[in-house]
C-alpha cells in the first residue's frame, strides 16, 4: 500500500535535523534566522530559511528562552557634574573598531546564607564597554557595589585599547558615575570625546541596553546563583561565548572578533585573543591579549581552518 511504503521511507530532512541538534548542543538559544545563517554561510549548506523555519516547528525545536522581562538598574541622580552632549544621537554605526564605545551598568541578583542559614538576596554589578563596530565587549569589570572604582577598573583596559584611534567617542546614559569630575577628566585627558544620552531615554543607549538583555536571557534567566563567585565565573563564560563564537546576523553570520579580524587589514599573530579556560576566575576580558601556557586559541569560534580560509593567512598552532 502507498501509505506502508510511505512510512517506511526514510526523512529526507534528518541530516538537516542532525545538523540543528549538533548546532543546538553549544548554542540553545540559537533561533531560526541565526541557524539558518550558520548553516548556509559557515557549513555551505544551500538550504532555504522557510525550510529551517518548518523543521524546527515540526520538531517542536523552537527557543523558548525570551520570555521574562528583567529589570533595570537607575543611576541617575540629578545633575551632579558635568553633562555632555548626545552626539551619538542613535547612530550605532561605525566604520572602524574601537572608534565608538558605550557603557552602562547593570544589576544581577543571587543568594547567600547569612549566620542563620537563611537566604539573604546580594547584588552583583557589571560595568561593560562595548564597541559598536562590532558589538565587541572590549572590557568589564564585576563588582559586589555600584561604585567609581569598578567602573575605573573597566575604563582603564578600555582606554588601553582604543589607543590606537583618533577621536574616539565614549557614550553613556547620564549616570552619577559618568558624570563626575573624575570620570570626564579621565576621558579629557586620553583624547576622548565624551557623549550621553538624554534624561530618561534608554534608547539612546539601546545597543548596550540590547547586550544586556541577552545575557539575562540567555544566561541569567536559566539559573539560580547561591554566591557571588558562581554568578561571576557564569558572566564571565558568557561574555567570553559572546564575543568569540555567537554569530550575529548584522555581522554575516560572524561573531564580534572573528568580524574583527576578518576585516583588518593586517593581523599579529603575536597577539592572539584567548579563551579564558573554565573555571577561571579571571576578570580580563576575552579579547586581552596574554601569553599562557596551555591556553588554546579560540579565533573564529574555535574553528582554526575557518580563520585560515576566511583570512589567507599560513597555518595557526595552538600556544604551547
């Protein structure tokens, strides 16, 4: 009968649907758009989108991690300093890395037990700066208070970086912490052109405010945290899987430093971004540039021949 021999034949579309586990295992977050680029861009798969879009459905594979809305921590207090212009004015766009860089700082929460053994809630602060070439975290800090000195911590790395451009721009909301005499005379003293959102408008901002809403998402939202070193160790992962293997679309199909790189001119080898290995409580941020023993390079998401393809560049080793 027609429907026997029907049910017998096998799915045209299970190498398809092994690719989406296989790709699903490292990033369960990953939608349709993004694996479709994966797909297609990276493995040359010439597959229609419509056609992922129907697997996944028909496999109940859908992402169902976006769904609580987070919270958001207010800095503003008044006019406590100086206030500069917003002269970014929306446009998140840049030609060129470490040109255009955003800050803002946000809040996560996890458990402790006090003297009693009961659950106290504590608070953790990230301080990021973000480079809106690529989207790129270039620098952080992690800190138990909302202070001056771990927004300092993660300005200085920042300013080290950026060095090598003219007329950088380094924007934010209008926060006390960027507001203050110490902050702008900083930011003056390195060449840096400060800029801030106006009063209120967090879309001003909303790259950073975007970054932050995917790490809650994807990482925060998932777990409870019962200390301040497993909330920061799990921070620090997720922004290394950021920028070193989570594809954007904007970027063709390409995380933040492999766009980076694909787009220089020139690389050196000398300097080769690492991974920071699991379960380092390392705060430098993924793309520092460290010599280490044992420490294995992730360009381009791990994947060394794809550096080489996409580059043209001789043979990578791994750093002994």
């Amino acid at each position: 009968m027609y429907w026997q021999r029907k049910e017998k034949e096998e799915n045209p579309d299970n190498e398809i649907i092994e690719k989406i586990l296989e790709i699903r295992k490292e990033h369960e977050d990953w939608g349709c758009k993004r694996i479709h680029g994966y797909l297609s861009q990276v493995i040359g798969m010439n597959i229609n989108i419509k056609k992922v879009h129907r697997i996944i459905k028909e496999n109940n594979l859908q992402v169902r991690t976006y769904h609580k809305k987070n919270g958001k921590l207010n800095t503003y207090k008044g006019t406590v300093g100086k206030v500069a212009d917003n002269l970014i004015n929306r446009n998140f766009k840049s030609d060129k890395a470490h040109k255009k860089i955003t800050t803002d700082t946000t809040e996560f929460k996890y458990y402790e037990k006090d003297k009693t053994g009961n659950y106290q809630i504590k608070k953790l602060y990230l301080n990021p700066y973000l480079d809106m070439y690529n989207s790129e975290i270039i620098s952080y800090s992690i800190s138990k208070r909302a202070n001056y000195a771990a927004v300092e911590e993660a300005l200085n790395n920042a300013l080290e970086l950026t060095k090598d451009q003219k007329e950088v721009i380094y924007h934010s909301d209008q926060g006390w912490l960027y507001q203050i005499p110490r902050y702008v005379n900083k930011l003056k003293n390195n060449g840096i052109i400060q800029s801030m959102s106006r009063k209120g408008n967090c879309l001003d901002n909303s790259i950073m405010e975007n970054f932050f809403s995917i790490l809650k998402q994807e990482m925060y939202n998932k777990k409870v945290f019962y200390s301040f070193e497993e909330l920061e160790k799990a921070i620090i992962e997720y922004i290394d899987y950021y920028n070193h293997r989570r594809i954007k679309e904007k970027l063709n199909f390409m995380s933040p430093i492999e766009y980076r790189l694909s787009n220089e001119k020139s690389v050196n080898f000398n300097k080769l971004p690492f991974s920071i290995e699991k379960g380092s409580s390392n705060k430098i941020h993924a793309n520092s540039y460290v010599w280490g023993k044992k420490l294995e390079v992730q360009l381009f998401g791990g994947t060394i021949e794809r550096a080489k393809r996409s580059l043209g560049f001789p043979p990578l080793t791994k750093i002994q």
